[in-house]
C-alpha cells in the first residue's frame, strides 16, 4: 500500500499517536486552573481523545465553557488554548 503524499511527493506521516504522545503534550500532574479556558485529553475503553470546545473546570466539575454543559468524562490531561 502506498503512503500518502504532498503536492511536492512528500510522504505524508499517518502514524496515529501513542497514549504516551499525547499525555506529553498536556499537563497532568497538579491540579488544573480553575476558571480558566482549557484544552482537555480524555481517556475512555477505546483509547485518548481531545474534547473538541473549551472546558473549565468550576466548583470540582468540568464545563463546556460555552453552554456551561458538565463534561461527564476521564480527565487525564490539560493545556491552556
């Protein structure tokens, strides 16, 4: 099978990311910042996805920033936007 690749021939990198990945590339020790903005990485029985609106996290619970909607989720990373 054929990699994909750029309009210059490059071949495009299709390799999803490890857990490992994309832990590193939020923080996880500590505790968040409340009431701020924030990029969120869950973790579910199929594997790590990233929250696709902002969140804060607000009175011990998690928020759509938006809608102010509870995110009912595993939190296993942060990053400010």
């Amino acid at each position: 099978m054929r990699r994909p690749r750029t309009d210059d021939g490059a071949a495009i990198d299709t390799a999803m990311a490890t857990r490992q990945q994309r832990l590193e590339a939020f923080l996880h020790e500590g505790d968040p910042p409340a009431d701020q903005p924030l990029e969120l990485l869950c973790e579910d029985h199929i594997g790590t996805y990233v929250i696709p609106f902002l969140c804060r996290l607000s009175g011990g619970a998690w928020q759509n920033v938006d809608t102010g909607d509870r995110i009912v989720a595993t939190v296993i990373g942060w990053r400010a936007r």
